[in-house]
C-alpha cells in the first residue's frame, strides 16, 4: 500500500472508523482464473481487452471501477484461487471481484461427483474472508462451458444454485447473473449449454465482452459512485496546462487537421486521420445531437476486411514529456447504431524510444479487440468511457514518440460510424 494511503489507513484505525469506510468504494482487486486475468490483453495488466465483460462493462459504467489488482491465474481450481485470498485482502481494494469453478468442475476436482459443491466451499471461504475483513464480495455466477458434458453441467447448477442461496443469507454480497447476459435463449433443450460470443466455448469474445459488459455495468453503477476522469474544458490543452498533453481535446479548435490516404471530409485540428488496408472513411466534426453540447470527430467507416482500422490520433511532441513520467489517456467513444461487422473500438496509447539502441516500446489500451480474432461485436448503439492503466514511460536513451489513437477495428467487410468526443491524455502525479 502507497505511504500516503497506509497513513490515512493509520488515522482511520485510530479514530473507530468503520473498516468498510477504510477501503474506497470504487477500488477492485479481481481473484480468479483466466476468465479475470482475460480482463487485461497482456500479462502485464496494462493492457485492458474490449472482449471481456468486466473491462467493458467498466467502461460502460464510466470507468467507476479502479482496478488495484489483477489476480486471475489461467487454468486456476478454486483451491488454487484461494492462495491468493490474503494478497487480496491486503490489496486495499473494498471489492472482492470472485470468478471460478470452470476449471474445478472440468478437472472433476476431487471427484466428478462433487466438482460444484467444493468450488462453492473454497469460494465461500473468499466470501467470508471479504466480509469478515470490511470489504465487498462481488461474485460472477459461473456460466460453465460449451463443452460441458450433462455430468459437468449438473455440478455447475450445484454450484450456481448454492451461490444464489448463499447470496440470500449473505446480506453483505453481490451476485452478478453472467449466465443470464450471455446463455443463448433461443438455444434447443439439450445437454450442451450455449454461450453467445465466444471464442472457444469458454472465454468471451467481442460480443460476449459486450453482453456480459451490458449487465456488469448495471451492478458497478448501483455499487460505486460515479468517478470524474475524461476531460470537459478546450482550455485544458498543452498551451494552457503542464497536465494535458492533446492539443484540441474537445474538438472544437476547427477542421484543419491532416486528412489522410482513404479519408474525405473533415478532421479536427491537431488531429490525423488514417485507415490500414482498402477502408474508407468519411470524417467531419460537429456538435452533437444528444444535448451533451459536446464536438465530436465523427468516422464515417466501410471495411472491405476483418483487421482493417480507422483511426484519429495525435502525436505529443518529445519536447512535453520526460523519462519516468507517468501518463493515462481518455475518450468519449460513442458507436451508432447498425454497425455491420464491426468488432469494436478500443483506446490506446504508446510511448516509444531506444535504450542502449534498442528500440523499446511500451503501450497502454482501455477496449482493446483484434477483428480477425474476437469476432463482431453488438449492432446495438453505445457509448463507452474509456480510461487506460497508467502507462510508465521508460529511462530511454533517445525518445522517439508518445501516441495516442481511438481506433476502429472491422470483423470484416462492413461498416460502422464512430464519434469520438474528450480526448486527451494526462500527466499523473503518482
């Protein structure tokens, strides 16, 4: 825990505060298998995925969730989960976000014949264990697996049925409902489940992400108050502030940005436009029609493959940041309704150098999706609120760049209009 919280913790202890109100609602430490360690793309947890339905759902929510801690392990028994309870507890983090049981029940972990009742025994220990130490237990049904066979689905709804029990008794828990997001209900009666959006039958796909992303958002916005981030004011930019490092964030600095190969129409100052592959894209930058008051750079794309993006980015001048700083970009990503084959729209940001005369880079992502690998997300209308890990910028040698991009990516040949709205990345002080 950083000194200043330790200290704050220290003065709360010392005058009786509840421990509930020692923890910070919004923070979250993730326990579990690969299902919470797919909440981020890479093994270094900078990176969070657009294809899976905490990250989404976050960014659905508003980015109110702070995640502290990643603790998902790939592969991972409930037993094996519960080894990391006390780094959990320790994390500071008032939620306790708990998914596991996949793996217990297809290892027949101790036996075929009671896989669901010892999942739900160790994960009550993680429930108890939350409780009795002030925090919140937010707990994911499990949803099982495509491939369960009817002697493993009947110790998943073992398992499913003694959580909605204990979460009755249990008047300090949340239980999310994934399997109601994501079961197709539509499917025929039969032995195999059937979950929608996915990639193997087990982890979430883009439209798996968005469903279950969907009904996450629901319970982070009845459990954790809204969390300010993304940026409001034209006047927070480079010339005006040491924080911001885009010019022209909130898009209302005219249309004289670089409108590249591919593109026609408009792009805001500052800004560039670019596409990969045959895509095409239509730009031009207004006021929106949703009462915001908001300007937006609107992207008006048609795709002739799965992989093909189009993008607005900015490069920050070398001159604006320094080795060791830390930034976190933002963006108001809004997709309309109708998309044909889109997989998604995620954020990233990169910082790029040479150290001993290698070139070293370094990024960081809020929604991140690959169009040839997850699939085609939702044709529903909606908007995230996109807000990356930080990204620490390494002691190089020579700098080369800071980058950031709102990039739309296709699932294949289609279409999609994209609005992208408060864009901008910040120094972080800590």
């Amino acid at each position: 825990m950083p000194s200043k919280a330790r200290d704050l913790a220290k003065r709360l202890k010392l005058f009786n505060v509840p421990t509930n109100l020692r923890r910070h609602p919004n923070t979250v430490v993730a326990l579990g298998d690969s299902r919470v360690a797919q909440i981020h793309a890479d093994g270094a947890f900078r990176n969070k995925a657009g294809y899976n339905h905490f990250s989404v759902g976050n960014a659905l929510a508003g980015n109110r969730a702070i995640l502290l801690k990643n603790l998902g392990v790939s592969g991972d028994r409930t037993d094996q989960v519960l080894a990391r309870l006390k780094p959990a507890i320790d994390s500071g983090a008032y939620v306790l976000y708990i998914m596991g049981g996949v793996n217990d029940i297809a290892q027949a972990y101790p036996t075929a014949t009671t896989s669901g009742i010892t999942a739900f025994n160790n994960i009550r220990i993680m429930i108890d264990a939350a409780v009795d130490n002030g925090m919140l237990p937010l707990v994911v049904l499990e949803p099982g697996a495509n491939n369960f066979t009817a002697a493993m689905n009947a110790q998943l709804y073992i398992l499913q049925q003694m959580l909605r029990e204990y979460a009755e008794a249990c008047p300090h828990m949340v239980l999310f409902d994934l399997p109601a997001a994501v079961y197709n209900p539509a499917a025929a009666s039969s032995t195999t489940l059937a979950l929608l959006g996915t990639v193997d039958g087990v982890h979430q796909a883009a439209l798996g992400g968005y469903l279950g992303g969907k009904a996450f958002a629901q319970v982070l916005t009845a459990i954790m108050p809204p969390r300010p981030h993304g940026f409001r004011s034209a006047v927070e930019n480079p010339t005006t502030s040491l924080v911001n490092l885009l010019a022209n964030p909130m898009f209302t600095g005219g249309t004289a940005g670089t409108v590249g190969a591919g593109f026609t129409g408009q792009i805001a100052t500052s800004w560039v436009g670019s596409r990969t592959g045959a895509a095409t894209v239509v730009g031009s930058v207004a006021q929106s029609n949703d009462g915001s008051g908001l300007w937006e750079q609107v992207l008006q794309c048609t795709f002739t493959a799965a992989g093909e993006e189009a993008n607005v980015h900015q490069d920050i001048p070398t001159t604006l940041w320094n080795n060791g700083e830390i930034l976190q970009s933002h963006a108001e990503v809004v997709v309309d309704a109708g998309s044909v084959n889109l997989c998604g729209a995620y954020l990233y940001m990169q910082a790029n150098g040479t150290i001993g005369g290698s070139g070293v880079a370094l990024t960081a992502m809020d929604g991140y999706v690959n169009g040839t690998q997850h699939g085609v997300n939702t044709t529903e209308g909606y908007k995230l609120n996109y807000s990356t890990e930080k990204l620490i910028i390494p002691v190089y040698d020579v700098k080369s760049w800071v980058t950031a991009h709102v990039k739309v990516v296709a699932a294949g040949a289609g279409s999609a209009t994209v609005r992208v709205r408060r864009f901008g990345v910040r120094k972080r002080f800590s």
